[in-house]
C-alpha cells in the first residue's frame, strides 16, 4: 500500500478534493453556527412583525424589538391566550401569525420577568417599574467641614 505522500504525489486532485471538502465544511459550519442564534441581535429586532387583530380583522406590521418592549411593558405575567391590545376597540386581540412564535416569546419573558423577580427579592433591590429611593447624603454641621463621601461606583 502506497504512502499517503506517494498518493498525493501520483495523483494531486486527490489532496485538491480533500481541500475542497474542508473548505465547503468549514464554511458550512460556519454559516450554520451564525443563523439566528442571537434572539436579541439587531438585525432580528429590526424584522418587520405582521400583527393580526382577530376581532377586526386589520394587521399591521412593527418591528419586533417593539413588540419585545411593548410587551416587556404590560405588567404581571403574559397570558399567550391574550394578545396586544387593539387600538381600535380596546381588546387583546391582536397576534403574530406565527402562534409557536409568540407562545415562545410570551415564555421567555415571563421566565426573564420571574428571574429578575428572584434576583430582585434575594439582592433586596427595587421591583420592576418602581423608582429607585433618592440617595441622602449627611448635612454637615455649621462649622464643621463637609464629610468626604467615598467614591463608590454606582449599583447597576
């Protein structure tokens, strides 16, 4: 049996294949490896969502990084059963065709919202839509000089 060296000696296209067929896998990869994986990358949050209200029938299209904060606004748990909000008559009827989407959506930002939640309770921080207390700072005394406060960075 010919070495792998003497084959590709005798016989060059064999090597050139070879190249060929990592090139094409690598880039395969690669492209498969960069499809959309990021749900909040910016080219995803600029694509157009059509919204579909049941109850008149009407659609409209908005950007789903919209969407996302619109419904990131409501407060309490999503209920995939409701939709936004119609303008026209006030019901929560209006859905993206695509109902494993918004059922997808819905989950992910109530198990986000449940998190901060849990986070929040355990860290003592401030609730969702509440503002944070107004710092105080010690007044110092006529006379006596001001207190030097140290520089701490600020909670995030």
């Amino acid at each position: 049996m010919p070495s792998p060296r003497e084959m590709l000696q005798s016989s060059p296209w064999i090597g050139w294949a070879v190249a060929g067929l990592l090139l094409a896998l690598s880039v395969f990869m690669f492209l498969r490896g960069n499809s959309g994986q990021d749900l909040y990358s910016p080219e995803r949050m600029r694509e157009m969502v059509t919204i579909k209200f049941t109850d008149t029938g009407e659609e409209i299209e908005i950007p789903r990084g919209r969407l996302d904060l619109q419904l990131r606004q409501t407060g309490g748990k999503l209920d995939p059963t409701k939709g936004l909000i119609n303008p026209k008559t006030g019901q929560p009827t209006g859905f993206p065709f695509s109902k494993s989407e918004w059922e997808a959506m819905c989950e992910r930002i109530n198990a986000s919202r449940e998190a901060m939640g849990s986070a929040g309770s355990s860290a003592g921080s401030i609730r969702p839509g509440e503002p944070p207390a107004p710092a105080t700072f010690p007044t110092p005394k006529p006379g006596e000089p001001a207190p030097v406060i140290p520089n701490t960075p600020s909670p995030k």
